[in-house]
C-alpha cells in the first residue's frame, strides 16, 4: 500500500505545486484510489511530476463538499472517464462561511451523469479499504463547525458537516485511518473507526481543523492520543503549523507533517 500526497498547503520540491487544499492518492497494488481533489486541477499537475496516470484511477472519493477538497472535481472527470465517484448525499447542499462566502461545490450534473455513487453505509471499495459514512459525535468538544452554514431555500442553517466521510485501511489486524478536515473531530472519526473495526490503531493520516482550536479541544485532542496509542500520526493542510508545533513538542507517538509529494508506505 502506498499514499502519495498530490497536493496540500506546503511543498518542498521545486517541480511540485501547493495550495490550500488536500489530494491523497492510494496505491493498493490492484486498485487506485483518489481521496478529494484540492482546491483546483493542480494536482494533476502534480501528479504527472510524480509519474501517476490520473487515467488509471478506479475511484474518486470526496471527504465533503468544501472548495479545497472537491475544486479538482471537474478538472479530474474531464482527464478520467471511467472513475465513480464515492460521496455523501449532502455533498452539493450550498455551503457558506458567515453567511457570506461560498465554500461549497457546484453540481454540474453534465459531467456527473452516471459517475456518482452515494454512500450511506460502509463500502469495502478494496480489499481491506474501507470508506467510512458515518462520523458519530461521541465528543463534542472536539467539532469544528463555527462559522459554517449551508443554505436550504432562503434559509442559513448550521453545517455540522453531515456529508463528511472518512477512509480505513486494515492491515496485519490493525487500521489506519484516512481524513481529510475532520470537521466532525478526529477523535470521533478514531472512535468511530475503532468501534465499529475493534482493531488496534496504525497510522492516522489527514487534517485534524486544529488551526483554531479552543485550549479545552487541544487538550482532549492531546488526551485522547495518549490513550489511544497509534503507531503513527501524519497531520497536515487544516492542523495549523503552531498547532503542528505544539503536537510535535508534546505528542509521545511518532509525529510527522504530511506535505505535498510525501510517500507512505506500509505493507498490506
């Protein structure tokens, strides 16, 4: 198994592009898997610098419709023609930061005629991979949800980002857990992977929203991965890089920043 980093908010090769936003691209050795797309198509340029043939991808999977995680959407239909693309039935609801500025994901339903496949219970998409449709809250505390709304007739009414979807892979009896935004709180999303999997953790790889994150959340945040003890922890795009800062410092699991063109491998 193999996760490249298509694109995210940092890069430190001179043939590669950043932006604000998140692409992973998993390689199972039978199947190839797109998880979200960035803010725009520059991750197929990324790609083809890699030496990924974005034509060979089977399925797209998109976390939740905010800009920077389905703006590739269009981009990647036009250059794949036989991927299906995994989503949430809310995914296209208008999404809005304040009230004010659209956050959300055009439905285009051209390019979308027979590519979408709505998941509302657990999809095994690989062996061993699983997309993961439901987030429970078990702890409140760890949401990340102020400011966002999504608009229903005239009417703005919270986000709590029930479109949100999340990815495991199991290996050797253990998961590893694939987010994106974690608006639904990363605990939760690991709560929810290892009740419903009863499996000891890997590797917990994505953003974790923590960029504005209360003292009371960073410090459950904190608590809770002490407790659950994951082998590795890969955080990046929405973490904050003084949030990444301060996990690094304290974090007492093997800690690593997630950036663009980052490989990881693992046996599977």
């Amino acid at each position: 198994m193999k996760i490249i980093t298509l694109i995210e908010n940092m890069v430190n090769n001179a043939n590669l592009v950043g932006e604000h936003g998140l692409s992973l691209y998993l390689d199972t050795g039978s199947k190839k898997i797109l998880f979200d797309t960035g803010q725009s198509g520059l991750f197929l340029q990324n790609a083809k610098a890699l030496g990924i043939a974005i034509d060979d991808v089977d399925s797209l999977v998109l976390s939740h419709g905010h800009y920077d995680h389905t703006g590739g959407l269009y981009p990647f239909l036009r250059k794949n023609r036989k991927a299906k693309v995994y989503v949430k039935k809310n995914i296209f609801l208008p999404k809005y930061s304040d009230k004010t500025r659209f956050t959300g994901t055009i439905y285009d339903g051209e390019l979308l005629t027979n590519r979408l496949v709505d998941v509302d219970s657990i999809i095994e998409i690989a062996r061993d991979v699983f997309i993961m449709p439901e987030i429970n809250i078990y702890n409140p505390i760890d949401t990340n949800f102020i400011s966002s709304t999504r608009k229903v007739g005239n009417e703005f009414i919270p986000d709590e980002f029930d479109d949100e979807l999340f990815m495991v892979v199991k290996q050797d009896e253990k998961i590893n857990i694939v987010t994106a935004c974690s608006h639904r709180g990363i605990t939760n999303i690991c709560s929810t992977a290892t009740e419903y999997l009863n499996l000891p953790v890997g590797l917990v790889l994505g953003g974790f929203h923590m960029k504005d994150c209360s003292v009371e959340q960073y410090v459950h945040i904190m608590h809770y991965f002490r407790l659950l003890q994951p082998e590795s922890i890969g955080t990046c795009h929405c973490i904050g890089l003084e949030k990444f800062a301060d996990l690094h410092r304290e974090c007492e699991t093997h800690l690593f920043y997630n950036f663009t063109g980052n490989v990881v491998e693992f046996q599977y």
